[in-house]
C-alpha cells in the first residue's frame, strides 16, 4: 500500500487551521496522532479525506512546511486589546468565492456593455458623515419616509438589500460557507466586508450574525464602496473602532439609518429609555440597537446606560429571532446567499451559453441541472 510522506507541521498547522482538537480528529481517523508525530504516513486515501476534514487544499500537503495564508483584502478588524486571530478556512474560502463570483461579473459587464458605475469611489473621509448619508440616500432611495411603508425592520432590510441590488450592488447574505449547511461562519470572527469594483462592487454580509446587526453592517459596508474601498470588518454599532476609516464608515452608517436631525425632533422629554426604543424603531424600522447607539450620539443616554441596555437588547432579539428560525424556501435562500443580480445574470449566461454548467453549478453552490432550472424561474426567467 503506496503512503504519502508528509511533514508533521503539516498536520498541525491544518488542525490548528480548521479549529479541530486531537479527539475530533482521532475519531476520524485514528492514526492522526500518529502522524502528527511523524511516526506513520497516511495512503493517499485517508490523505484526501483529512484534507476534507480540515477544508484544507489537499496539494498543500505536499509542501515542505505550512504555506502563509494571508488575508488576500485589507482587514480593518483592528481593536487595541484584541490580536486578530489568523483567518479560518471558512472565511477565506467565503472572500475566495466572492471574489470569484465578482470577477465573473465583471467579465459578464465588459461583455455586455455595462458602463461602470459613478457612486464607487466618489466620496473621501473628508466628506463629512452627515453629506456622505445624504448621497448614499438619495442613490438608493433610502429614505426614512420610504421606509415607514414596510410593515417591520426586517421587511426595511430585504427592501435596503433590494435597493442597493438595483443600483448595482450584489449583496450577499449567507452565514455558511457555499451552499454547505455544515460550515457555519462565525460572527465573532467577521460580520462582512466590501469588495470595490466599479463594474462590479459587491458586499458580503454574515448572516449567521443577528438580523438586528445585517442593516448597519450593510451600511457600513455601502459606505466602504461609496469610498471605493475593499475592507473586511467587524463592524459593531456597539463599539467604537481604533480605525479612522472605520469610525467614518460607522458615522455614515448610522447617519444613513436614523439621521440626526430627524432623529432629535423625534425624542420626547423624560421618555424612559426602553418606551424610545420602540416607538423609533417602529418610527425608523431599524433595531432598536440602531436607536441606542444614536441616543448615545445625541447625548441622551451615558455610555454605562448605553453598553447596560446594549446587552439586554441583544438578548431580547436573539430570543425573538430563534422563536421565528424556520427552513425557508431553498431557492430565495440561495438568490439571498449570492445576489439576485448575480443569479440573475449568471443564470441568463449560462442559458445562452456563454458560461459552462459546470462553472455556474459551482458558483451558485448546487450540484443538479432540475435545481438550477428552478432557480431561474424563481428568479422570473423564461425556463
């Protein structure tokens, strides 16, 4: 039986890579200690199916030591007392697929006589938060009036996300790797980031992250575009970033969502914190997280109080948002895991012939034709 000799750093560096512990390995394959030590080679065999395990490239098991992976866009993850941890095998390979999902696009916007698009790039940190919110607003057509017409904030959100897919934005929402239900992403790790193209921008948001934090991280991240910048970011209204780029998206963000001058002619004398959640939440249909952290802006609330209902806000939406978790419906969830735009496109080209099956298959995270079809007629196209 033909082995494979591979380096013993190799078998760390993949463990330490995926976040798997010795028990959870041996269980599934119960010489990896052994390997680990570099006393027994694997067959070729079981070499592949420990690089499954691990969401490792099975050809870097062949490299004389454990390659540098870094980050391949800038992350703006940056907090005083807190080391950026190396990047998970699932978040780079979710930046691996969204980049080459906005290369695709671009190509297919070349081809079909796209013009690139003016709002990316346009602003500088210069631009003060309340003008920048202003220009974001009136090109997505995100106005507070627009909003008081959804019946709740989560229906604002699946409208903000639509708004900016018009304009020209694929969002993406997903809080697993693919289609691939076991590799959850993890919201301590990132929230979402922001790849700048001009022909192609496109904004990635976590969705295993709570609903009540997707509308300001999507902001934040349109904010990252209007900059013409590409950034991976644990955006939070809750904390105040050591990054000025981060603060200025922060600003623009929370201007965009409840702006302050609107906002201060809403606030009542003596109203009790908890009563001014809910009526400005109803009133702006954002998370009453968004209405905290602008009371802090607006100096009505202290930090202590802020950071005090902060908590017990979130636990509040969390508990609401686990009573209402049901399995949806497969193809809008798949159309919302890589954009109506690109699916949209994506699917037509294909049709057309312009791109292989093979590719879209891949692309869209499904694995039969009888699925695709369908997801092009969830999508309205003539199938």
């Amino acid at each position: 039986m033909t082995r494979v000799a591979v380096s013993p750093d190799l078998f760390r560096w993949a463990r330490d890579r995926a976040g798997l512990d010795h028990v959870d390995l041996t269980v599934r394959f119960p010489k990896f200690e052994a390997w680990e030590a570099g006393e027994v080679q694997p067959t070729l065999r079981q070499l592949e199916g420990f690089a499954r395990a691990t969401h490792a490239p099975v050809g870097y098991f062949f490299l004389p030591a454990p390659p540098d992976e870094p980050l391949p866009i800038p992350d703006f993850r940056t907090v005083a007392d807190r080391e950026i941890a190396r990047p998970s095998p699932n978040l780079l390979d979710t930046v691996y697929a969204c980049q080459q999902r906005q290369d695709w696009y671009r190509d297919h916007a070349q081809v079909t006589g796209l013009a690139p698009l003016p709002f990316v790039g346009s602003l500088t940190m210069a631009t003060t938060a309340v003008e920048a919110a202003r220009q974001l607003r009136d090109a997505l057509g995100f106005s507070v009036e627009a909003r008081r017409a959804c019946s709740t904030w989560t229906e604002a959100l699946r409208t903000f996300i639509g708004q900016a897919d018009e304009l020209g934005v694929m969002v993406m929402v997903s809080g697993v790797v693919l289609n691939n239900n076991a590799r959850h992403l993890d919201p301590q790790e990132f929230r979402g980031f922001a790849l700048s193209d001009a022909l192609a921008p496109l904004v990635f948001i976590n969705g295993a992250d709570s609903k009540a934090a997707q509308m300001f991280t999507l902001a934040h991240e349109l904010a990252h575009l209007w900059l013409g910048q590409t950034a991976l970011s644990d955006v939070s209204a809750e904390r105040t970033s050591d990054n000025a780029t981060e603060r200025w998206c922060n600003e623009v963000a929370a201007e965009l969502l409840v702006p302050m001058g609107v906002f201060r002619a809403e606030l009542l004398a003596d109203e009790p914190v908890a009563e001014t959640l809910k009526r400005l939440a109803r009133h702006f249909k954002v998370s009453s997280l968004v209405i905290l952290r602008r009371l802090l802006d607006a100096g009505r609330i202290d930090r202590a109080t802020f950071f005090a209902c902060y908590r017990d806000e979130m636990a509040r939406l969390r508990e609401f948002e686990a009573r209402g978790t049901g399995g949806g419906d497969f193809y809008r969830t798949t159309a919302a895991r890589v954009s109506k735009r690109f699916a949209r496109a994506l699917v037509e080209s294909t049709l057309e012939g312009r791109t292989l099956y093979r590719d879209a298959f891949h692309m869209l995270g499904i694995a039969k034709t009888a699925t695709f079809n369908e997801l092009g007629r969830s999508l309205g196209l003539p199938i």
